[in-house]
C-alpha cells in the first residue's frame, strides 16, 4: 500500500515509480514516513473537513468525528480479509 500512497504523492504511477527509484531510494522514503513525516492521507484530511464543516449543524451527541469519513480504517492484509471487507462494503451499500 505504501507504494501506492507514494506514487500518489509524487504524481506519478506504481509503474513509473518503481522503474525510476531503486530499492535504496525506496527505504529512505518508508524510513522518512515512518519516522519522522507521513505521506499525506487524502481520506483523513477529507474526514477531518468534513467534520468540521458538519460540527455547527449538529448537535454535540450526533457529532461526526474524522474517522467516520474514512471507509476502511485498516487495509486487509490478505486475500481473504480482502474479499471480506468488499463484501461488508458492498452489504453497507445496499442497506442490508
């Protein structure tokens, strides 16, 4: 997943990203976002916006916190956990 997050923040693809850094590069980038500055995360920083725009509409036992904005807060690691968060998605979307 980080591969992908980086790509993002650099404006360019996984494919582009891996032909053009080396595996050295690499580390010193997973070692700066776990260290010392995270990539930047779209879904909080949506999350964080939207409950703030929402707070003066609502009443203080109704109000939204910047997590309920983030569809998975934990990516599956496997296959498996995978399909199954899809298909909670997927449950959650047609209202079962």
């Amino acid at each position: 997943m980080f591969l992908f997050r980086l790509a993002a923040a650099l404006g360019m693809t996984v494919k582009e990203l891996s032909t053009r850094m080396d595996s050295r590069e690499l580390s010193e980038w997973l070692a700066v976002h776990r260290f010392f500055m995270p990539l930047p995360d779209p879904w909080r920083q949506t999350g964080v916006l939207a409950s703030a725009a929402l707070a003066p509409y609502l009443k203080p036992e109704h109000a939204l916190a910047s997590a309920d904005f983030v569809p998975i807060e934990r990516p599956p690691k496997h296959a498996l956990q995978v399909r199954a968060a899809l298909a909670d998605f997927a449950a959650e979307l047609e209202g079962r």
